[in-house]
C-alpha cells in the first residue's frame, strides 16, 4: 500500500497539533504538579514575613452568601489582617448582618457606595473605595460567594509577598455537586486555572481572577485605578492586571490551604461569566493570552483531525494508518490523563477522573460553542450600565 501525498499532509498536521499539545501540557499546565512536588520536599525558599493584608469583598443584594460564608474569612489564622466589606446599595438586610458581624469581629469594616451613583461600573466604583479605605500595603480581594477552605487562606497568600513580586494568583473553582452541569462548569474552570497559574509559574503571568488574588495597594493608585476601562462593565481584575503588571511580578500560591471555592453555579451564571472572560481577552495585550487561545484551538483541531484519520482509514481499509493513529490518541490521552490526575490530585478535585475521557471530548465542544455565542452577542452586554 503506497502513501499518498495528502495522508503525508494529514498525518504531518496531526504530528504538529499533538506536539503543540504535548509541549502545553508538560510545560505550562503540569507547572502547577511540579510547584507542588518541589514544595512537598522542601526545595521552595519558605518566606517569614508577614505583611498586613486587607481583604476587600463587594456585595450587593448578598445577604445569605455573606453570613454563611464572611466568617471563614475573619475567622483566619493571621496575625495582621482587616477585612473592609463595601456594601454596593443592597436593598436586603446586608447592612444590619454586616452592623452585628462587626460588633463580634473589631477587624471588619464597612462603607458603602451611593444610589446616586450613573454611567459607571458600581463593581469598580466599589472596589475603589474598599482599596481607598484599605490601610495595609497588599490587597486581597474574594468574591461575597466564595470562601477559603482553610484558615491558613491569607498566610498561604502573604508568603509570596516579597520585593520581587506584584501579585499573587490563587486557584478558585465552584463547589462539588452531584449534576453533569456542575462537573461542566468545575471541569472547565480548572483548566482555566490550570493555563492561568501555570503561565505564572513559568513567568508568563498575563491575567488575574477577583475570586482569589493580591497585590500591592501602590499599584492601583499608580496606574490611576481602573481609569483605562471604566467603559466596561467588567475587566477589573483580568485586565487590570494585564495592563500594568509585568509578566515576571506575578505568581501562583499552589497549595491545598489557598484554594478558594464559590457557591455552585448554574448554566446561566457560567455563559453570562465565560463570555465575559472572553471578551475582556480579546482586549489583553501581549503574546500570552494567545497562549491559552493557541491550546484551545490545537485540541480542538487536535480532535476532528485524530477523528477524521481513523474514519477515512477504516472506511478505506488502511488498517496501518488506524493502528498508528489509534496508538498517537492512546498516547496521548495517557498524558493528559497523568497530567490531570496529578493536578487534580493537590487541588482536591478527585471527583473528575471518572468522567475526564467524557469531559475532555466534551470541553472544546463547548468552548468552540462559547466562542460563537460570543461572536453573535452584542459588545453592548459588556459595557457599562447605563441606569
């Protein structure tokens, strides 16, 4: 049997797609395994200072996600810490939760942003004035419906605050149900994670999520806050930091301690913030947001091309060409496999391994669907709100 021009063309495109993946996946995505191994045999330098922190939270209308989850966050295991909450014109009982919290807790503090407030982002006119109130120099910000899963959240953080760093990146996901939904939506942000705080590890920092992050309060009044998007609606904290941070000052605290979880989304929730995420990365500058573009696009194409060989080689009776491809995509699905079983491993996110050959098919399929729904939704969703 002779190997035509076009099979040397195919067979040549998915060699170059499955080595692009290979090389993300070993390089970037499997960096956050290897911070964990090197800390687990005490090869990382262990930091001793202990910075004061301010956690900045913003809520509206989030009574029942503040009482259920405000505590874990005051409640840390830190010597030197506030936690200042701004309270963006809730119309429920956030104020009076918030009056009784600070009589148990002297280190919460609260503000609050005027009704009267039009033509801006109430998001960042809120975090502006939680910095603003802020009097220690790094600033940590959470969401009102997340929480650490230990006490240890901040000193896991402070660590890293060093002379040589700006921001510290830490690992977010969504509570563990028992629906396909929730597997979708915690699979998909994990690997989010995993792009985002891998290309950190390597240097390559680009972005940062409000969910669980630091950085020092001189940087936002250096670059005048989030005066180059007020435009937006969102964009405080990916764009933020890809606009005004260097690459090589930010990092990642990868431990068990750090990670930070939200209350379970639901479909709606998880389109309205995908697409948010991917029109403010269309904004990003630089080559590294590309990266993760890059490894998107490859695995999808990765997929339909492995797909298309084993079809046109059984239907052509071409056995050696499906035995090679079939051996390329067991490879190649062991990798991924070991890789992710790792990760999710030290990130306790065990509940995947089951349904990762399901999930994994699955993912880019809806991330190409993501991606369209964007292209026809209108850019006007994610600008201010005028009202």
């Amino acid at each position: 049997m002779s190997i035509t021009v076009t099979e040397y063309i195919i067979g040549a495109i998915v060699g170059v797609l499955m080595t692009t993946q290979l090389l993300y996946l070993y390089i970037v995505s499997n960096a956050l395994h290897r911070r964990c191994v090197a800390e687990r045999k005490g090869k990382l330098p262990s930091a001793s200072q202990q910075p004061g922190l301010s956690v900045v939270i913003t809520a509206s209308n989030q009574e029942t996600s503040l009482a259920k989850h405000l505590p874990h966050i005051l409640e840390q295991d830190y010597p030197n810490f506030e936690v200042i909450v701004v309270d963006d014109n809730s119309k429920d009982d956030t104020p009076e939760l918030l009056e009784r919290l600070a009589q148990r807790y002297p280190h919460l503090y609260t503000t609050h942003t005027s009704d009267s407030i039009r033509y801006i982002s109430h998001k960042k006119l809120a975090l502006t004035l939680g910095i603003k109130a802020a009097k220690n120099e790094w600033i940590v910000f959470i969401e009102p419906d997340c929480y650490p899963v230990s006490n240890k959240w901040l000193s896991q953080l402070a660590r890293h605050c060093t002379d040589s760093v700006d921001v510290v990146l830490g690992y977010s996901n969504y509570e563990s149900k028992s629906t396909f939904i929730n597997h979708c939506c915690t699979y998909d942000t994990l690997l989010q994670q995993m792009s985002m705080l891998g290309l950190a590890l390597r240097g390559a920092g680009y972005m940062g999520i409000g969910k669980n992050m630091a950085y020092r309060r001189e940087l936002f009044f250096t670059h005048k806050g989030y005066s180059r998007h007020l435009d937006l609606e969102r964009g405080e904290d990916d764009l933020f930091i890809n606009e005004h941070v260097d690459a090589h000052r930010i990092t990642a605290d990868i431990s068990a301690d750090s990670v930070v979880r939200c209350s379970s989304t639901n479909n709606s929730t998880w389109l309205n913030e995908k697409l948010s995420r991917l029109f403010m990365r269309r904004k990003m500058h630089g080559i590294y947001p590309h990266l993760t573009e890059i490894d998107s696009a490859t695995r999808i194409l990765l997929y339909i091309s492995f797909a298309s060989c084993i079809i046109i080689s059984i239907l052509n009776h071409w056995w050696l060409p499906t035995g090679i491809v079939t051996a390329l995509w067991t490879i190649y699905l062991v990798c991924r496999i070991s890789v992710f079983h790792h990760i999710a491993r030290d990130l306790n996110e065990r509940k995947h391994l089951m349904l990762f050959p399901i999930l994994g098919i699955m993912q880019p399929c809806w991330d190409l669907y993501f991606r369209l729904r964007l292209f026809f939704t209108s850019k006007d969703m994610h600008l201010r709100r005028k009202v």
